[in-house]
C-alpha cells in the first residue's frame, strides 16, 4: 500500500513564510549598490559647496588684506609724500602688514596661492599688487570694490569707476589658468 503524505497547510505556508524571511535578510547587492551610489552623489555635492565656500572665504580674505595695506600705508605715510620704490620693508617693520600674507623674506610678500605680493609707491600714490590670483576669486573679490583710483592688470582695461560693475570685474579678471591673474590696485 502507498503512503500518502498529508501535510498540514498551516505547517507547509510557515516553513514557506520562514525560508522567504530567511532569503530577505540584509541588502541585496543591488540595494547595496543603489546606497552607495546616493551616498557617492552627496558626497560629491558636500565637496562641490566646501570648494565654493573656500573660494568665497579666499576672496574675503584677499579684500580685507588690499584694504588693511591700504590704511595701513596711508597711516604710515600721512603728512608725507609716498617713496618710489618698494614700501614693503617699512611696512614689516611697522608692523603693519595682515598675518594672512606670508613673509618669505624681509622684503618680501606672497598671497594664499603662492604669488607675490608688492607694495610700491608712486610720485601720486602707491600701488598694490597681487599675483596668481584665480579668476574666480579675481572676480569676486573686484566686483563692488571702491576706494581706489584705479584697478587694473597688466594696463588692460583698468577700471577707473567705482564701485566695480560685476561686468568690469570679468573684463578685467580674463586669467583662467593656473598662473592666475596679477591684478594691481592704484591708490592715492
């Protein structure tokens, strides 16, 4: 006689309903793959706004540089008229240069990307002068200056006007290679 194999229903959907518990433990590889991809999309999008906000900060940091230099020559030299040549050395010796610029010598200056910075006076004023300057920050930081009688790099399209239009700034700041923009500051 054959034996027939009676299964409870109920016994037979709880082993089905345990193995497919079983078989949805954990991530599949394409879910793995999916949460890695957002998570490769946020990060890159975290290191997109760090890249502009440290390009704004540097910005901010150039302008407050020029115009600490400025006062700071003025004061210096009030009542007195400007020497032609550099006014560097006097200026580290007053004390009166911003700690942000480096010091490679004791006459000389650089800026955050590694350019020379020069101070020079003029027979009318004394000129300002930064180097390697990128030209997003060239942009930023030139847009909406004032105080100046003239802002210009190279003789090529100085702006007399002020404060700078944000069109003059990218007429003037047209270096967009890794040498950098030398941008020159004119005041009286």
């Amino acid at each position: 006689m054959k034996s027939k194999h009676i299964h409870n229903r109920k016994d037979h959907l709880a082993i089905r309903s345990d193995s497919l518990l079983a078989r949805q433990q954990g991530a599949s590889l394409l879910e793995g793959i999916a949460y890695l991809g957002i998570a490769a999309i946020v990060v890159l999008g975290a290191v997109s706004l760090l890249t502009g906000a440290f390009g704004s900060a540097k910005a901010n940091q150039m302008t407050e540089e020029v115009v600490a230099i400025r006062t700071a020559v003025r004061k210096l030299y009030i009542g007195q008229s400007y020497p032609t040549s550099s006014l560097v050395p006097s200026l580290l010796l007053a004390n009166a240069i911003p700690n942000t610029l480096a010091r490679p010598t004791n006459t000389t200056l650089s800026n955050s990307w590694g350019g020379a910075v020069t101070i020079v006076g003029t027979t009318t004023g004394f000129t300002i002068t930064y180097n390697a300057v990128p030209q997003d920050v060239c942009v930023s930081m030139i847009s909406g200056a004032s105080g100046w009688t003239q802002i210009d790099q190279g003789g090529n399209n100085p702006i007399t006007s002020f404060p700078a239009t944000v069109s003059n700034a990218n007429s003037l700041c047209s270096v967009n290679s890794a040498a950098g923009n030398a941008v020159t500051f004119t005041a009286s």
